[in-house]
C-alpha cells in the first residue's frame, strides 16, 4: 500500500509481512491477553494506522520469545514458527553510546540475549556485535542496555518479514 | 358508543391484564440480564487474563472459549476484503454467529451489544434529565435513517478494499468499548479510541436517540442484511383493533429505534428487542417463526 512497508514498529513475534499484517489483524487483542510479560501493547494514536493494533515496545517490555501469541491468533496475522526462525527486527549499536566501545567493560546485552553467543557475540575487542542471520530482534538487548539512551537498539528497517 | 364498551371491557380484562403484564414484563427483564452478563463476560475475560487463565480470551472482534472461536462478521468481511485471501480458520469462526443472526434476527444488537446497553442508558438518563423538553430530533421513520447506514457499511467496505485496512475497527463503538476494557483491565492504560464512545453518547443524547444503532452502526447493518424469512420476527395480528383507550398505540411509543411495529414492511429494521411486546397490552404482538405463521395462514 502506498503508505509503505515499514511502520518502524516491532510486532509480535511470528508476525507476517506489515501490509500484510496491518490488513488482516482483527484488533481482537487476543495476543495481548495471553502474553505473560505485557510485552505486546495497544499502538496509540501517535502511530497512525497501527493505533489498536499490537505493538512491542522493547525498552520498556521487550519480547521473551515465550510464543504464545502466534498460537491464539484467529486471523492468521501471526504465524507459529520456531524462536530462533522469529524475523521481529535487527539490533543495532551505537557506538558512539555504547560503554564497551567507550572503554568500560560492559557486557549487559550479550549475557541477556535469549540466542545467546549466537546472535550477539563479542569480538576480539570485547566489543558487542551482531549477527545479523541469527538476531530475532526480540530487544531484550535495547532493554538491559544500561546507557541513558539505549546504544543498542531495534529497528525493522533492514528486516523483511515473511508473507 | 365504543368508548363505553372499552371500559367495561377493559374493568373484565383488569386480572388479565395484570397477569399478562408480569409475563411481559419479564422479557425486558430477561434483555437487561442478558445485555449485563455479557457486559460482565468483557469485563472478566481480561479479569481472568490478569490472573493468568487464558481459557478465554479477546474482545467483540474475536473471543475464543477454549478451542471455540468466535468473530465478529463485519471484522471478517474486513478481513476477505482488506487481505484479499481466504484464511479458513477464520471463516469457521463466524459460524456461530451468522446461524444466530439467520435464526433469531439482530438480537446480538438488542439483547447483547455493549453500546445498544449504553445507548438505553442514555435514552433512560435523557428522559430523567429532560422529560419536558423534546431535544431529540423527530425522527419517526427509521426507514429513512437506515439509507445512511447502508452508505456508512457499503462505502466503508468499498474503502477496506481499497486501502487493504480494516478501517470499521478506528470507529466500531461496541468493539472499542471492549477492546478498551480489555486494555484498561489488562494493560492499565487506555486510548484515545474512548473519544469515540464519548461522541456517540454526546450525539446520542442532544441529537437523535439510539443514533449510533439507527445512523451509523455498520455491524447492525451486516445482522439486518442477514435477515431471511425463516428468521424469528415480531408480527403484529392484523385482526386486531388497535388504537383502544388501553392501547394508545404503546408499541411505537415503546421503540427506540422509531420503527412502528404494526407496519410490517418497516419491521425489517427490528432487533428483536421486544419492547413492543411488553409495551402491547392486549398480546396483538408475538414473536412469530415462519412455522407458526404458516400455521396461522393456513388457519385464515
């Protein structure tokens, strides 16, 4: 549709492509009911179309990949897949912000990752990096990322969703 | 002349009446309790979600009772149009609820709707507050109203289509009185989604009565349209007198939707509510089946 395939927002996990996603969620809240974390949130009216829709939002709730949601979805906007094949969105770091690249030994978001040593893994540096095949982009990293701003950070701009 | 034998007739029927009138009564009764546990039953479900069950879970849209699920289907007509695909276990879904408009009309709309309650209220609430002054825009042909709907549901699905966004979700008042007490309950938040419901209690109240279920309503518009000739109705006995000094023609001052229930091409529009029925004092009217009115035809 003409007002693109990016709303830059993280959906459940499982979540088919976002045009594709946006047409056929039924709003019914079904996902959102049945998360343990509260993880998945109502999307306000700050964003646009997807108000009423499920939302991650991962620095106050990210996504423990728990699965459950794609299993209640009626309308076939979610899709039951296995953790590791789960395409949310991709880390990023900010090296500028990041403390491991300031100098400070950190290693926050590697021991939190849920793929862990395979999605984010350290270089020779001690330096956090992401592996781009295998990060989910659940953002539990952007959510123990102890900085003020979070140097690591979700985003769906590089990640093409299934369907 | 007739006048007279009114009163006597009416001093017979005074035990009738009053018997009949207990038995009438309890089928407003008998809404009201309907229309309050399904209020109750939205209000649990994020209740019992809170606390961790998840045998029961979602909102109007779409609500699941451990492997049933059950949609809403103006939210699968959406769904067929917006995605432009056939997702099966969704169309099963919407099986219970089209047999029970075929069946017994749109009493999802009278006996079970959030906002058809909330619209009583306010009816109720606009009678106290201001029983002198007619504020309500006359609006006695329903008829007329229902051509507004139709071109809210036809030009909205046309625009689904179009868009690919189930856009009746941004404005359905029922589901946003659900989904935002499932939010409210659930997450402790809740959106600006609520400006509709305050907007159609305002238009409601100062404008024209139930007009969210008269006007608007694209829901109500789906049921209507699924009406057959099997589906249970409200007939009006034409071999009777109506007009009596009892009668006062009760029934349509009884509708709020200002359809007349002796006119039965108007009737089309009806949801079953049976206010009509209570309000006849002399059982003129009756839910009728297609058996029975065959049987009655048969008898004529």
């Amino acid at each position: 549709m003409f007002w693109g395939d990016d709303s830059g927002l993280l959906r459940p996990p499982g979540a088919t492509s976002e045009e594709h996603f946006l047409a056929t969620c039924t709003r019914c809240m079904r996902c959102i009911e049945v998360c343990p974390y509260k993880s998945i949130r109502l999307g306000s009216i700050w964003d646009g179309l997807s108000m009423g829709s499920p939302v991650i939002r991962a620095r106050s709730t990210p996504c423990y990949l728990c699965m459950k949601c794609p299993e209640v979805c009626p309308s076939g906007s979610l899709m039951s897949l296995a953790k590791n094949d789960v395409q949310m969105g991709l880390a990023k770091v900010n090296e500028k912000l990041c403390l491991a690249f300031n100098g400070i030994l950190c290693r926050t978001c590697y021991n939190a990752c849920p793929i862990f040593d395979e999605a984010l893994v350290m270089d020779d540096e001690l330096h956090p990096k992401v592996v781009t095949e295998k990060c989910v982009g659940c953002g539990v990293c952007e959510y123990v990322c102890p900085t003020e701003e979070p140097a690591i950070v979700v985003g769906t701009e590089d990640v093409s969703r299934k369907r | 002349m007739f006048r007279e034998s009114d009163r006597s007739m009416s001093a017979a029927q005074t035990r009738e009446e009053r018997l009949d009138k207990r038995r009438k009564i309890s089928l407003t009764l008998w809404r009201r309790l309907v229309q309050i546990a399904t209020l109750a039953f939205f209000v649990g479900v994020p209740l019992l979600n809170l606390y961790g069950v998840n045998a029961i879970t979602g909102t109007l849209y779409s609500v699941a009772v451990g492997s049933l699920t059950m949609s809403d289907p103006l939210v699968v007509i959406q769904h067929v149009l917006a995605a432009k695909e056939l997702y099966v276990p969704l169309l099963l879904s919407v099986a219970l609820p089209v047999v029970l408009a075929v069946a017994l009309g749109p009493v999802f709309c009278s006996w079970m709707c959030p906002q058809g309650f909330m619209s009583e209220l306010i009816e109720f609430l606009h009678q106290r507050l201001m029983p002198s002054r007619n504020t309500h825009l006359a609006v006695r042909s329903g008829a007329g109203w229902i051509r507004v709907k139709w071109g809210i549901l036809v030009g909205g699905l046309i625009a689904v289509a179009l868009f690919s966004l189930p856009l009746f979700n941004y404005i359905s008042a029922p589901g946003i009185i659900t989904t935002q007490l499932a939010s409210g309950i659930f997450l402790g938040t809740v959106g600006i989604e609520l400006v509709v419901i305050a907007a159609v209690l305002v238009f409601e109240f100062f404008w024209i009565r139930r007009g969210w279920c008269k006007v608007v309503c694209p829901i109500g518009a789906a049921l209507i349209a699924m009406k057959s000739p099997l589906t249970l109705r409200i007939e009006h006995n034409e071999q009777h007198k109506c007009n009596t000094s009892a009668c006062k023609v009760a029934c349509v001052t009884s509708c709020q939707l200002d359809i007349d229930p002796r006119n039965a091409k108007a009737m089309w529009l009806c949801t079953n509510c049976a206010a009509c029925v209570d309000a006849c004092p002399d059982s003129a009217l009756l839910f009728t089946l297609s058996s029975t009115r065959f049987a009655a035809g048969r008898r004529a």
